[in-house]
C-alpha cells in the first residue's frame, strides 16, 4: 500500500510538471502572435498605438535647440543604383523600410517609417533626424512584411550598429552610440533618432541614438 501511494505521488507531481510545461509552452508560443491576435479582435488598438508612437516624445519643459556647429561631413554621392525615394535601412536586425515625410503620420506608419515634422533631414542636420516606426503593426502585414518595415526588432540593435537613409539616391550612414528605454527623447546631440512603442499596450519607448560616420 505504502509503495502504491508513493507511486500515486510520483505520478501526481509527474501530472503537475507535465500540465506546467505545456501552459508553459503555450504562452510562449502565443506571445509572438498575440498583437495580431489583439488587434484582429480590437481594430481600434492600432490607432491608439498610433497616437503612443506620436504623442509625448518630448518633455514639456524641455526646449530643443539647434545642435552645435561642428565639421559638416559632405554629401555621399549620387548612386544611380540606388532607389528612388526615401528609405532606412538596418543591417544587422534585416529592416528595409520606406521614409514617408508627410504630416499624415497614420498613413505614413501605415507605410513603415514615418520622418517626424519640423525636425531634421539627411540633407539638413541643424536639427536630428527622427524616424518612427510601429513595433507590432498591423495584423495584415504578416510577420516576414512587419520584421521588414516596421521596428519589431530594434531592441536587438546594439552600440556600434549601422543604420543607412537612403536619400534621393544618396546613403547616409549612421552609426548607433546610445540605446534606452524612456517614455521621451532624452538627447537631441546626435544626427538620428529612432524610435517605437516598447509594448503594444505600454508607453514606454525604445530609443537609439546614432550619428553620421558617412
């Protein structure tokens, strides 16, 4: 009898361990799935993550002001190979995302990566770029479409990473010296800024800070 209840036992805790595995396993399967799944049910979400990603970048009492004079790099050269138009590009995190300089920042992030207004350009640097992208997206983009064109993966981007504006068919490089993690942009010294939302639901940011080497 003693030894029934022992293996009773063994097989109770062999259950237990077994159903904590596959919860387990589960939820670690439906993390990556499970914006999709959000907004299919809450098409509204998009919007609000819309309005995280704009709004609150800055601090209220923070005046931004022009950076400082320093030795301005020249233009890159024209290369006809590459394409028209506006797009950044991140090597090390696989990111090929259209640039939409537009005051229709939803359509724009709709797109992939919206240029915010009023700040600076590859071809004007008084002020630093700054480019924002939805992490999650849309629950039609698919996920091969989202790693693209949309930050899903910059918090894996480290210091040191490249990041290149193609510009009207010229590369601007930049070079990543900074990361963090904040609800505002917190150093206005560098050339590019880009940004997304951290959570689909939290407002906090993912922020890297680069400079132009190129």
């Amino acid at each position: 009898m003693k030894r029934r209840r022992n293996i009773n036992k063994l097989f109770d805790i062999y259950v237990i361990v077994g159903f904590s595995f596959i919860v387990l396993t589960l939820i670690l399967i439906t993390i990556p799935i499970f914006p999709y799944i959000w907004y299919r049910v809450n098409p509204q979400a998009v919007n609000k993550d819309v309005e995280k990603i704009v709004k609150e970048i800055t601090q209220e009492e923070e005046i931004i002001t022009e950076k400082e004079e320093e030795e301005e790099l020249q233009p890159p050269p024209l290369n006809p190979d590459l394409p028209k138009g506006y797009f950044v590009v991140i090597p090390s995190i696989g990111v090929n995302s259209p640039i939409t300089a537009s005051k229709d920042y939803k359509q724009a992030l709709r797109k992939g990566t919206w240029i915010v207004n009023d700040y600076g350009t590859p071809e004007s640097n008084s002020l630093p770029i700054i480019l924002a992208s939805h992490r999650y997206g849309y629950a039609s983009w698919g996920n091969k479409l989202r790693d693209k064109i949309a930050f899903y993966n910059l918090p894996n981007t480290k210091v040191g990473d490249r990041v290149s504006i193609y510009w009207n068919q010229r590369e601007y490089i930049y070079e990543i010296y900074a990361k963090e993690e904040s609800t505002y942009i917190s150093d206005y010294t560098g050339d590019l800024i880009l940004y997304t939302c951290k959570y689909y639901n939290s407002p906090g940011r993912i922020f890297r800070y680069a400079n132009r080497v190129n």
